[in-house]
C-alpha cells in the first residue's frame, strides 16, 4: 500500500514537525526526498541526514514561501537534481491568531503570502514538472471543518482556501492521473503548536481523544495518499484530528 521505491518526492517546509515527519516516511519506504527550509539550516540537515540513512538521495533548499520566485526556483531545481518529480508536499506554512478586530492588513498579506499564494505557486510550479499518475498533498487544518473558538479567522480563511484550491487542481489535473488532496490536521505536538504549550488545555477540550497527535500520525495519512492505493483519491479533505470536528 505504501511502496513508494524509485518515487521522487519534494516536502515543503520540511525542516521540522509534520513536514520532517513526512519527509522521513516518505523516505524510509522508497522514495528520493528534497526538502525545502527557511531558517532551520541544521534541522534540515538532520532530516537530510535521516532520508539518507534510509538510503534514498536527500537534500535542502532554502526558500522562502513567501517569495514567489523563489518557490518557483526551488521546485525547478528540485526537479532537476532529482530527475523529476513523483510527490509534491505543500507542507510549509505559518500560524495565525487574533481577533478580526485586531488583525492588519500587513499580518493578513503575510499568512495570504505563505498558507495561499506559497501554495499555489509551488503546486503550479510542480504540475509543470510533475509525471503522469502524480500525486499533490496540501497540508491544511481541522480549523476549516470547525473553528472552536474565536482568534482564528485570519488561520481559518487561509486553511480553507487549500480546499478550494485543491479541488480545483484535481479536475485541471485528473486527465493526467494526477491527484490532489488536502490533509486536515488537528492539534499536532510541533514546534508551532506544542503538546505542552499555553494553549493545549484549551485544545485538548475540544477532543474525543485526549492528546495531540504525533507528527508520524499525520505523516502516516500522506504517506498513505502518496502510494500507490490511492490512485483514485482525488479532490477530497481527509481530517486527522482525534475528533475535533465530530
């Protein structure tokens, strides 16, 4: 269900937390992974090091999701040094919070730039690069099937546009065998989110399970989209999310 051997595999922001994760599962059952970073130059290179001692070809790449240009660059010279490109991760993303009233238009372009417009470029990026019978994955929130509680709008609207987003990837790329789909997290003990964090308690409450996820949970749901079982899973969500939104 989840051979993945001669696969070629880029994980955006992929330096830490569910993209580390993901980009260690991806390589530990078969596939070739390029990861991009921002500011973690020695995590990257510890994940790196962690797709190699499975023995499959890894590297970093600097780039900002903010930057247009250079996401663009990054997925072409991903594409390049790999051969191709099997498996796009659009993984790297930012946290939002505050009330509508106190969020600016400078912090609302910031999240649009790197959890909308990031996304998009790399997905456009990728297709142009991408073979047929290809697979998209977006990483985006339980928050756009439930938001529990205020202070999220900004995160909220920026996690739903992926579904839209996705969506409409899975029709402009179906004819190719390519899939699209959105993997919707609850809270995951991360860097940006931590299980023992100020606002866990107030997370934990909204759960029929009483825990945050493992980032290999996540991982193990885009691992399983990323394979070979899923060829006909196209345009959907799939929530993890210990039953937030039940």
């Amino acid at each position: 269900m989840t051979d993945l051997t001669g696969k070629l595999a880029l994980v955006t922001g992929g330096s830490r937390g569910i993209g580390a994760a993901t980009a260690i599962a991806l390589a530990e059952h078969g596939a070739d992974v390029a990861i991009t970073y921002q500011n973690s130059t020695d995590d990257a290179a510890s994940v790196v090091k962690r797709i190699e001692a499975a023995g499959r070809r890894g590297f970093a790449v600097p780039a900002d999701a903010a930057d247009a240009a250079r996401v663009e660059e990054a997925v072409a010279q991903v594409a390049d040094e790999l051969g191709g490109l099997d498996i796009m991760v659009n993984n790297a993303g930012v946290g939002a919070m505050g009330m509508i009233t106190d969020v600016t238009l400078e912090d609302l372009d910031r999240v649009l730039a790197i959890n909308v417009r990031g996304v998009y470029v790399a997905a456009q990026a990728a297709a142009a690069r991408m073979s047929d019978g290809g697979r998209m994955i977006h990483i985006g929130s339980v928050i756009a099937d439930r938001n529990a509680g205020p202070g999220m709008t900004l995160y909220a609207l920026s996690k739903s546009a992926l579904v839209g987003l996705s969506k409409g990837l899975a029709r402009d790329l179906g004819p190719r065998g390519i899939t699209s789909n959105v993997v919707q997290p609850g809270p995951t003990d991360t860097a940006m989110n931590p299980a023992d964090g100020p606002f866990a308690a107030a997370q934990r409450s909204f759960l029929a399970i009483d825990r945050f996820a493992h980032p290999e949970e996540i991982a193990a749901a885009i691992l399983y989209l990323a394979g070979p079982t899923a060829a006909y899973i196209t345009g959907t969500a799939l929530t993890i999310d210990g039953g937030h939104a039940a």
